[in-house]
C-alpha cells in the first residue's frame, strides 16, 4: 500500500518515444511538508515527468498515487482537481489581460449568469493576504517585469486550489533578490503543509531551498538524497556520471587593443520604447566583457545589431572598421562569430546534417567551394570531422540530422563551428542555456582558451553565476541602458542584482 504521508508518489513511470525512451521505470516519492528537487542532466527526462504529472502527456506504463490514493491523469484539468499545480518555464498568461483577470481566468465566480468581478477580487486579495504577495490587481500583465508575473502564475495555482506545486525552472528570469522572495514564499508553502517540486539546473539554488533531491539520469532515478546530506559536487556527479569541475579555471586577463566598439548605439521600433537606448561599451583583445540582466531588458536587440541582424542608430567599429549596411554576412566577413541565444530557431537548421550545420555561414568561401562556386565534399567532410573531434560532439557522426542530438551536443555543435573558424571577435548569447552540467563545463572551457588565444569575447548571460565566473568586466542592463560597470573581484549577487533592478545608487554606494 502506497504511505499516506506522500502527497505525490511515482510507481515505474515509463514513457517512450521513437528514439528514445524519455522515462525508465521512474520511481519516487514526494512528501507532504517538503520542497523536493528534481535535477539531471538536459534530456534526462525531467520535463517529459512532470508533464506526466500535470497530465500534459500520458505515460505508457507506471502508476501515480496523490495522497495515498492511486488516481489517473489524462489532462491539465484532472491535475487541478486533485490539488496539483504547475508553473512552466514560460508564463501562460494573456498579456493584454489584468492580473485579476488572469489569476480567474477559466474559474470566474458568477452571478446571475454572468461574471461577479468583485467576489473575484475580494478571493484574490484574501488570497495575497495569506501568501505575503503585493500586486496591482488592475495592472496589465504586459506591464509587469517577470518577477511579478511570476507571482500572477503562482497566485493562479494558488487560486484553484493546488497544494502540490510544481515549478520548472522558477528562477531562470529572476534577480537575485526576486529569487530570494520566492524561496521566502515556497517555504512558507511548505510550512502550512503544501508540497513543492523544483525543477532546477542551478545546483547552489537547489541546495539553499530544498529537503529532498531526486536525481535523474538517462531516463532513470539514480538516487535521492537529503539535502543536508550532500553537496553541490556529489549532486553533479551522480547527474553526469563523473566528477565535474564547478569552478571555471582561468588567469587574469592581458587585455589588448580594442577590437569591437559600440558608441551611442541605440534600436528603435515605432510608436515603442527604445530597446536600446545609447549604449557604450567596448571588448578588447584578450578578454571577455559580459552583459547581466534579466532577460527582456535590450540584451537580444543588442547582440542581434552587432552581429547585423537588426538595423541600428550609432557607431560599431570591428577592428577598427565601420561597415556600412551591416548585415550577418558583412559582419561574419570580419572575423566575427555568432552563439546565438535560440540555438534552433537562430543557431541550427535542424533537417540539415552535422556537416552541412558546421559550414553554415562560411558556405559560400573556400576552402568550402572551388572557383567556380560548387562545394568541394573532401575539404567539408575534413573540416567537420575537425569540429566534431576537437568539440567533442556526439555521436561523432557528420551525416546525422541536428534534430537528433541532446542539447549539450547540438550547443556543442554552434560553438565548435563559431570557433573552429577562427575568429577575432566571438558575441556568445546565453552560450549553456538548456545545456547540461557537463555541456556548461565544456563550453566555459572553450570560452576561457578563445579569450587566452586574444579573442575579444562580449558575452550575454541571465545566469549571473555564468557572468561572474567568466568574466573580466561585467556591465549591467536595465531598460535598454548599461546602468553599471563592476569589477568582477567587487562583485557580488546583491551588488548586481540592485543593478539589474535598477536601483543604481544603492548598488555602487
């Protein structure tokens, strides 16, 4: 008989799917009063489970117990009737809606036939009363910065009732600080007798928050542990399989002449506010300059006009040289790389093989064509090869689809063709977003040589951890503007996060 102390417990859930088998006869159990983990590696199943759980997709086999009772599963809407709440990765929220109107939205109360707004709002305020959260219930969502909508996606959990909450990856658009409320708020959760999974790929978060951590690897449970009990190395470890390196290694930085410079650089849209609004910088030879923020404040418009895929207002000087009508050829032209931050929508075409993927945007130049335009296959398949042994990719194949690799593989492939070529410049855009622990290693490692080869590196990052570990100089963007300049022995979470919120003064007093 399943404990009637579990609020949720997984029996053998197994889901597969024509190439792979997502989840392996996945057992455990959560409690009622905890704030359980859920790590492993990118394509380890994570996702796929909590789908199943939340009744997004249906297992082949495996059985699935709430509180003591085994129950089936075969929507959304039976998850919410049994308690069980979800907050995706990606808000489900209408924009144009007000926070009230989206935390009912589908659970309106009526009256008469129709809609009783004020019985809404008067269950909604009692409902922020009782978790400590402040909110403009009249506000539009689209005005509000993600932390808060974050909150409008809690409170509409909250509002039907869910006691199990799940939550995938809740801090990967936060400040620091607003990720030190929510933790505030899951344990307080937890206190009352409710039950939080935390899906997370930031070990150190997932060690400050948690009780229990349920590690996944290839599909299958490889242990859980208790918090207290384990540290951020031995969690690493049973997610990869090996002993990971969690410091990024790297010697002081001998800057050199400036090879890329931004002055007054400014993207418009009509009738909108500047989403990049006069920004300065400049990345010399030898050094990585990276760019903190949460996600949505210019540092997108900003990489996709220097790499000449938007059109801007201002001066850029690669090497010394302004381009006139820049575009992704003219610049790439100049020995400038791309990481792009959508790695299948920007970085990959995911019908087109290992090969084809890695001469992509060089395809036109020799040593890839002869002098008559058409591709010598003997010079492509040497060079990939190339890419796919120096870069660790695999399967090691070059004929294979990009859409067949994990994550970690296909980010490894960017990155190796990015580099592989050589370049003077290297503008790398959430370079281990989605990207396994040992993926991330890997890639900071090849950031790091790029850099002590004299490399100019700007990197964009939302992971502030990233940012810090990497960089030589760090600017910070608030609302399309660099807001701050630190030094990366004087930086700190609370220094930067102030500054990614926009509190100016009180983060460099």
């Amino acid at each position: 008989m399943p404990e009637t102390k579990s609020a949720l417990r997984l029996s053998c859930i197994t889901k597969e799917y024509p190439l792979v088998r997502a989840n392996d006869c996945i057992s455990f159990d959560v409690r009622w009063g905890e704030v359980h983990a859920v790590v492993g590696e990118n394509g380890a199943g994570k996702t796929t489970l909590m789908k199943i759980v939340y009744g997004m997709v249906r297992p082949d086999a495996g059985e699935i117990f709430v509180d003591g009772r085994r129950v089936e599963i075969h929507s959304p809407s039976d998850a919410i009737r049994l308690g069980i709440g979800m907050v995706h990765q990606h808000f489900m929220l209408v924009d144009v809606f007000t926070v009230l109107e989206n935390i009912v939205l589908g659970q309106e109360p009526k009256r008469g036939g129709g809609l009783d707004l004020e019985a809404a709002r008067r269950s909604v305020r009692a409902l922020l009363e009782e978790v400590g959260f402040e909110l403009d219930l009249d506000a539009r969502v689209e005005e509000l910065p993600v932390g808060l909508q974050q909150r409008v996606e809690i409170l509409k959990t909250l509002y039907r009732k869910a006691r199990i909450l799940i939550l995938d990856e809740p801090t990967a658009v936060l400040t620091p600080q607003e990720a030190s409320e929510l933790f505030r708020f899951l344990r307080g959760f937890v206190a009352r007798g409710n039950t939080v999974i935390f899906i997370s790929h930031k070990l150190a978060e997932v060690m400050e928050v948690s009780d229990r951590v349920t590690v996944i690897r290839d599909g299958k449970v490889v242990g859980t542990v208790e918090t207290p009990k384990t540290s951020i190395a031995e969690l690493a470890r049973m997610m990869v399989g090996r002993e990971v390196i969690l410091t990024v290694e790297k010697r002081p930085a001998t800057p050199g002449e400036p090879l890329l410079v931004v002055e007054d650089l400014w993207v418009e849209e009509a009738g909108k506010k500047p989403r990049v609004a006069g920004v300065s910088l400049s990345v010399h030879a030898g050094e990585i300059v990276g760019i903190a923020g949460v996600e949505g404040n210019g540092q997108s418009e900003l990489v996709e006009a220097l790499t000449g895929l938007r059109p801007y207002r201002g001066t850029v000087r690669y090497e010394g040289e302004v381009i006139l009508r820049p575009d992704a050829r003219r610049v790439r032209e100049h020995r400038v790389s791309h990481i792009p931050e959508d790695r299948n929508a920007r970085g990959l075409v995911l019908d087109f093989t290992t090969r084809d993927n890695i001469i992509l945007g060089d395809h036109y130049r020799p040593p890839f064509v002869d002098r008559y335009g058409f591709f010598r296959d003997p010079a492509i398949d040497e060079y990939a090869r190339g890419v796919v042994e120096t870069y660790d990719v695999r399967p090691r194949s070059i004929r294979l689809s990009a859409r067949h690799y994990s994550g970690g593989n296909a980010q490894k492939i960017i990155v190796g063709r990015e580099l592989y070529r050589k370049p003077r410049i290297l503008i790398a855009a959430q370079p281990t977003r989605g990207v396994d622990i040992g993926a991330i290693e890997f890639i900071h490692k090849q950031i790091v040589e790029a850099r002590d080869q004299g490399m100019a590196v700007l990197l964009v990052s939302a992971d502030l951890n990233e940012v810090m570990s990497l960089a030589d100089r760090i600017l910070v963007m608030f609302e399309g503007k660099i807001v701050g300049e630190v030094r990366p022995e004087e930086a700190t979470e609370e220094k930067l996060g102030l500054l990614m919120a926009g509190v100016t003064e009180a983060a460099t007093a």
